[in-house]
C-alpha cells in the first residue's frame, strides 16, 4: 500500500529488493531488541528534520531514527524528490546508548566503579538523539511528539 504512493512504485527488482531487505532488517533490529530488554522508544522518528530524511548522507552518518524500536512508516520522498532509504539501515543512536548502558563490561572495574561508570553514560541522557518516550507515553498525550507510526520532527 505505502509502495502504491510512490510515482514510479519500486520500478525495477533491484528497488523492490532494497524495499523489502532494509524492511526485514529494521524489522529484526527492532524484535533482537526487545530480546536485549529495550522497550520500544516513540521519540526515535524525531531525529532528523523532514529536510533530512531522504538525505543518504544524512541518514547513513546519523540513522533515520534515533531509535528502531519506533514504530516507524516506510521514509517515502515526496514527489519529483530523490529516494533515500526506505527503513534504517542501522540501529540509532538511542539504541547503541542503551545497549551500552545495559551491556557494557566493566571487567577491570571495582563495583563502586562499575557504577560511576554507569552514571557517567546514563549523564549523556538529556542529549536530543537520546530522548524517550514509551508506549504510556503516546496515550498520556504529555509529549505531542511521542506518537507511533510518523516520522517527524
Ligand atoms: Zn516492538
């Protein structure tokens, strides 16, 4: 349905390839997430500008979202503009902070270090490419930009 929008809709193989391979893989980011204890982050399609979305450049460096637990529509250029990626291609940047929180090793480290290491990552948190909103959050209707299936700013 969303391909049907496009004016020239997956045109070749190679398109509907690309489609339906960074589809799957934004798809197995988001549940290996979950596996890893993420919950899902409605704060994560408001890293870019809409400007920025199909800016390769843009989106390969930064990520489309900040976060793939999102839920995330496919990123459709507007009309007579240059396709960029459909989903991301790679985990956010919300993502990698979390994970680092939750799983990165302190093996030299006394447990009293351990910990202020821990704050020391857990600080970085106000940072905007970390913010987070939970699935409560979009029903509390707090934070107008937590919302489920858009890609804004
Ligand atoms: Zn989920």
């Amino acid at each position: 349905m969303a391909t049907s929008l496009l004016s020239d809709p997956l045109a070749d193989d190679d398109a509907l390839d690309t489609y339906i391979y960074q589809y799957l893989r934004a798809l197995t980011a988001h549940e290996v997430g979950h596996v890893l204890g993420l919950r899902h982050n409605f704060l994560g399609s408001t890293l870019l500008a809409p400007e920025e979305l199909n800016d390769r450049a843009a989106t390969r460096q930064r990520g489309l979202v900040s976060s793939v637990m999102d839920y995330f529509p496919p990123n459709l250029a507007p009309p007579d503009s240059e396709q960029g990626d459909y989903f991301p291609v790679t985990v956010g940047l919300y993502d990698q902070w979390a994970i680092e929180y939750g799983y990165r090793p302190f093996p030299q480290a006394l447990p009293h270090q351990a910990q202020q290491q821990l704050q020391q990552i857990a600080q970085r948190s106000p940072a905007p490419e970390l913010a987070y909103a939970a699935d409560e959050d979009i029903w509390n209707f707090i934070d107008p930009m937590a919302n489920a299936w858009d890609l804004q700013q």
